[in-house]
C-alpha cells in the first residue's frame, strides 16, 4: 500500500494541520510517513504546497514523483489546479469552490470549475459555507479531510482519533466543532459523488 | 509510536541526545526550526542547554566555539549564506582545532525557496579541510548528530553537517536512542593552538593538513559510505546525501540492477571509488548543489565520457532535485511531464495585511515622482517583498546589512537622496558597522530601520534589537537631530512624508526609526516587548 496526497492552498490556510492529522493517523496504524512542507518565504500569501506520503514499506523520496499523485486535496481553487501535473490517472481531485483572491489577475472562478471538472474524479464543495455555518471558517480544512475521507486509506477510527490528539490542548468545544466539521464534508461529498455515480 | 520529526527536529534532538550543551544560531530558512526545537525542548530546559538567539552567525559560531573551548559540546546553526558571515571563525577553527564536539549545521537551499543564491556549503568544508556529514534522511540527521559529535572530539576538529530545504522540512517517523549524558568543564591541556600566532598556526595548519589521511580513512570505513557492487557491471550511481532517496524512489525493487556508492561522509572514500569505477562502464553522479563529487572524480580518473551528472547535462546544473529529473538520468521511464493548467496565474509572496512595512513604503513612494525610481536601497527581510509589485519601492537586496554601505557607496559617487531601508534584526546583524562607516564620513544617506521588533520573515523570532535602537545609533555617533522616529501608519502618512524629505534635504547621515510591531506578533507578545522598551528606556 502506497498513497501520495499532495495538499495545497496559500500561506496560512491551514493545510499543515490537515498534514498533520493524516500523519498522526498514520502513525498510529504503524505506517511510514514522509511529509514535505513550505517554511519562509512563500509562507507571506504565497502558493504552498504539502506532500505527504503513506506506506506500509519504507518510503525514499520525500517528493511525489509527477503523476503519482492519488489525490490532491486544495483549500482553494486555483492552487488545486496549480499541481494536477502530479495527479495519476486514476488520481482524485477534492477541493473548496471558495477562492482567494489576493493577485490582480485572478482568473474567473467558473472557469476554474470548468478546468477542475475535466478531470473524471472530482469533489468542489463550499467548505468554507459549510464551515461558518457550524461556527467557524478556520474548521474549512476539517471539511475538506472529511470530504476526502473516503479516499484516504486510512481507518475513520485513526483520523477521528489524530483530530482528538492534535487540538487536545485546546477546549472540548474546539474538539468538537472540528469533528463536526469533518461529519460535515464527508456527508455533502458522499451526497455529491453518490449523484455523479447516478449520472 | 515513533516521533514525528522534521528532518530539522530530529537534528535538533539527536543533538540534545548527544550531550550538547548549547546551540547558538541565528534564524535563517531553512535551518531555523533546529534552534527553535531546542528552545521548546522541555529537556534541554532541564539541561540546561544554552539556546539564546544570537545576533549573527559569526557571533554564534565564534560564541560555540567558547563554549568547545571549556570542553562542552556545542552546536552552531545557520542557513548556506549564513556561513559566509561566519565564514572568519569557521576557516580558522579548524586550524586551532576545538575542544568539547563542535559541530556545525548549515541548511543549503537549493532551488532558492527562500534564499538569494544556492551556493554549496560542502565547499566550505573541504576548504576548511574538515569532515562532512551529508544526511539522506531524518531518521540519520538523528543518528548522525551522535557520530559528529564523537568525530569531532576525536579529530579535535569542528564537523559541517549539511543540511537541505527538502530534509530540513520534510517529517518522518523517528526512532529514539539513549542519551548520552554532556561534557563536564574541562579546559584545554594546552591553550596555544588558540592563539594563532604565525609561529602557532603555522604548526597548527601542518598537523590540519596531515589530518586528511586520516579523514580519508575514516570515510572509507564510514558506514555513512555503503558501497553495493552489483553483478551487473552496466551502471554505477553515487548518491550524496538526499540524492540517495530520489535514486531509490526511481529503482525501487530493481536495486540489483545497480551499483550503488552512497556517500554521506566526506572527504570522499577514494578507494570506494575507484571500485566502483572500474566495476561500471557508466558512472551517474547524483548530488543536491554544485557538482563537487563529479568534478572530483574528473580529477581521480582525467575527465571523460564514462562520468555523468551536471556538468554532462544528464542532470540540471540549477535547482533543486526531484524524483523526476533523477529518474530521468538514470534513463528510467518517467510520466511525460503535463503542464499546469494556463489559467493559474502566479501567487507570489507578498506583505501581510495590515503590515507597516507597506505604510513606510507608500510613504517612500510619494516621494519616488521627487527623488528618482533607483534610490532606495533594501536588505534582507520581509521588506524585501517591497521589490515586487505592486510597492516597487526596494532597488536592490544583496546580502545582510548592504543596503546602507551600498547607499553610502552610491552617495559616494555622486547619487543624492540615497535611501537604505533595513530591518530592526537585520541592522543589528550586519548594519551597524556599515552605519558607523557612514557617520565616519559623515555620508549623505537616509537610512531607515524599519523596526517591527520581531525577526519576521523566519516565523518572529525575538530580535535583540528591540529596545536599543536609539541608543545604538547614537552610540555609533547619528546626530541627535538627525534621529528621528516614526509611526508607519495610514493617519500618519503626511507627516511620514515631511519627515522624509526634510531628512533627505539634510547632507548627512539620517537614521529614521519607523517603528510598529509585526502583525504577526500575538497580543501577548506586544505587552512583552512594551514591557522591554520600557525596561531599557
């Protein structure tokens, strides 16, 4: 079993925590991870990127390898396509619709949607919607793990579990409102893939 | 369950594990987070372990070195172009030689994530003449820490580690020795070989260069240096440091097809070598920078076409690594590259929301249309960002501290209205000499700290600026009248541009402090750093 996820969004979006979950996750179920990450510079609003990889046997890059990518999992829309030359052909695309827009030319979001549906495996939801309404924008990157759930091979049990471990230190609401969030996305992309298997 | 560690972290606690008892460094992508981890460390606390900022990199490597000096085991950080600061103490410690395990990490950033150059810092060590230790991965950036330290010692010589963006910032699954318990004081037997005299380092530099057999020999039994012969003889690899995990990714089971010279000590294993060489009739060198071991083995075997890397093009000569472009040279099939979608426009780095950097920059760029577009010159920091669009105000950013001897050297010649913008970390970092150069002539230039009271852009470490720029700059001899300071706000705009222009009507040294804490700082750590300011003034 091997599984490259790469995350994406900008600087300050939170994917470091989705990594961190999955990593966690994996750990527990005594995995290999390697999971690169972007410190500096590009950390400002910039474009950053996570890759995390997961395997039963010893992992050697620290980089996926271009088309070797089993899903990508984005925060924001444009920064998903930024890296679907890493996507295999079999690969999965999951990301927020909601875009952020911090550049001049910010290309139009529908025709972002379209670039994005080209691709046979998708899932675009609002998570950042979803997120406010149980309470809080910044579980955004909870809604989107839960949406991707069902493609990571890695138990529920052991994501619930390393959501529970990562925010420990915070407050039992702060707990809950990101599991609500993870419930949240994985019943909207359940719903949507389900309705895509009917077309 | 084994730790979680960034190539970085398990460094930083292989460190601890070995006995160190301090590590001195200032913040630079990609080598923060080693100091960082210490500082957290709730064991190191209880060590004891030293884990202060220090201002500079020359600072911190020549304070390491004290603290060798005393018999402890000390550790020293920095990012590649950080040791060209410190580069003074580095090439003549290694001729005094050290005491207590003095190790040096250094974070070379190829591809230049976060960086002005990609320079090579393995170069540094053969020309210091010292041991390298190059880690593929995390968990041997861990176990190599135990082995420099015990090689130093044993040498009397200081260890390069070096270090690379992706290990630095890549996590892996980690296991844990037993610590081995620090040094107790003992000064050395003998003190001249620190005192380098001609008649001192001179014997001093003889037994250096005497070391190299000796060096070579332990990297030819360095189990850091695994030679796998094959029984195909069609090609042969030499994987340095990190280049080993992309050859791996790229074999995978077919790893019998290959022979395989992995090297993460140096000087190189000459004889390995040769064994290889002879053994193939192709021979790919795979390493993370500049092609040293290639242009070496040009050397051992007189160039020709048996060697392949950078120099013959297989590989590129620019940027980092990658599965892709190892696989490549290996003639190993890969994916035919796709290209990213045409829509995606760039998102380059830019300036916090709500940053006073911005508010100081408009105020520079009021008066730009008055004094000319190629006046200002920046440095090294987050204010760097003002090169780019849509501020355009920075000219120029070279290396820590050239803004103001850049624009002294400009006023020199002749330019009017030179403008130096540097950070508060920055100018205390390399910018105060050069500020003492201009008051010394007393050079028409403005030079504006822009003091957020944070290293910013490395994740807002203390700076130990914060608190004693006034005093420093008169210290160093500004004119009282040409001290002033600013609040680099939208409210303030106007009077922020009288200001300025009334400094750039004086001929003279101006230091302009604009002053506003990080955006990035908690409120916490605002009260703190009042508090501070308060507690200096």
């Amino acid at each position: 079993m091997k599984t490259n996820i790469i995350l994406s969004g900008v600087g300050g979006q939170g994917i470091l925590t989705i990594a961190a979950v999955l990593d966690t996750a994996a750990l527990s179920e005594n995995l290999f991870v390697k999971q690169s990450e972007v410190h500096g510079m590009s950390q400002r609003g910039g474009a950053v990127q996570c890759h995390v990889r997961i395997s039963d046997k010893q992992i050697f890059s620290d980089l996926i390898p271009e088309g070797k990518a089993d899903l990508i999992l984005s925060v924001e829309p444009m920064e998903l396509l930024r890296y679907t030359p890493f996507l295999n052909k079999y690969g999965w695309l999951v990301t927020d619709s909601h875009p952020f827009i911090n550049t001049d030319n910010y290309p139009d979001k529908n025709d972002l949607f379209k670039q994005i549906k080209k691709h046979p495996y998708h899932i675009i939801i609002n998570a950042t919607e979803i997120a406010k309404k149980i309470g809080n924008s910044k579980v955004t990157n909870m809604v989107l793990l839960g949406a991707a759930a069902s493609i990571i091979p890695l138990s529920e049990e052991s994501l619930l579990d390393a959501i529970k471990k990562l925010f420990q230190h915070k407050s039992d609401k702060i707990i809950s409102l990101n599991l609500k969030a993870f419930f949240e996305g994985k019943k909207i992309a359940k719903e949507i893939t389900n309705l895509a298997t009917n077309i | 369950m084994k730790s979680l560690l960034l190539g970085n972290e398990a460094l930083a606690q292989g460190s601890i594990d070995a006995g160190l008892s301090g590590v001195y460094a200032y913040p630079g992508t990609p080598s923060t987070e080693i100091t960082e981890y210490i500082q957290r460390s709730k064991l190191a606390r209880e060590l004891k372990i030293h884990a202060t900022w220090s201002v500079n990199e020359k600072t911190a490597m020549e304070s390491a070195l004290g603290m060798s000096y005393t018999g402890l085991r000390a550790l020293v950080v920095m990012k590649h172009v950080g040791l060209n600061v410190a580069s003074d103490v580095f090439m003549n410690m290694s001729v005094s030689g050290i005491n207590g395990g003095l190790v040096v990490v250094v974070a070379d950033d190829p591809s230049m994530h976060s960086s002005q150059n990609e320079q090579d810092s393995r170069f540094y060590g053969k020309f210091a003449m010292i041991p390298i230790l190059e880690p593929s991965n995390q968990q041997e950036a861990y176990d190599i820490m135990h082995y420099a330290f015990d090689l130093s010692e044993e040498l009397k010589l200081p260890v390069l580690v070096r270090m690379v963006t992706r290990l630095s910032h890549s996590r892996a699954g980690i296991e844990l020795r037993e610590r081995r318990a620090q040094n107790v004081m003992q000064l050395p037997t003998d003190t001249s070989r620190f005192a380098l005299l001609p008649m001192n380092a001179r014997k001093q530099f003889d037994k250096l260069v005497n070391k190299k057999a000796i060096l070579i020999k332990l990297s030819e039994s360095s189990s850091l240096n695994d030679l796998k012969l094959s029984q195909h003889n069609d090609v042969g690899i030499i994987a340095c440091g990190i280049a080993y995990n992309y050859v791996m990714e790229n074999i995978g089971d077919d790893v019998s097809f290959y022979s395989i010279l992995k090297i993460s000590q140096y000087p190189l294993p000459k004889e390995k070598i040769k064994k290889l060489y002879k053994h193939c009739d192709k021979i790919i060198v795979v390493e993370e920078g500049y092609p040293l071991v290639e242009e070496l083995l040009h050397d051992y075997f007189n160039k020709n076409d048996k060697i392949k890397g950078k120099l013959t093009g297989d590989i590129p000569l620019t940027g980092e690594l990658n599965p892709n472009t190892v696989g490549k040279s290996l003639g190993i099939f890969q994916n035919i590259s796709k290209s990213i979608p045409e829509i995606v426009s760039g998102r380059p780095p830019q300036l916090c929301e709500g940053c006073g950097h911005t508010d100081l920059f408009n105020t520079i760029n009021e008066l730009i249309p008055e004094i000319g577009n190629k006046n200002v010159f920046g440095d090294i920091g987050c204010y760097a960002l003002g090169a780019l669009p849509p501020l355009k105000t920075v000219n120029t950013l070279i290396d820590m501290g050239a803004s103001i001897t850049m624009a002294k050297g400009a006023a020199d010649a002749g330019l009017e209205n030179a403008i130096a913008v540097i950070g508060d970390s920055t100018f205390t970092h390399s910018g105060m000499t050069g500020l003492l150069d201009a008051v010394y002539e007393n050079s028409p230039i403005t030079v504006i700290i822009s003091d957020n009271s944070a290293i910013a852009m490395t994740g807002a470490q203390e700076s130990s600026a914060v608190g004693r720029l006034h005093k420093i700059c008169l210290g160093i001899g500004v004119h009282p009248d040409h001290l002033k300071t600013m609040i680099p706000l939208n409210k303030n705009h106007e009077q922020n541009v009288e200001l300025l222009r009334n400094e750039l009507k004086y001929k003279g040294v101006s230091v302009i402090i604009s002053e506003r804490p990080c955006v990035r700082l908690s409120r916490d750590k605002k009260e703190e750093i009042k508090a501070k300011i308060a507690s200096l003034s």
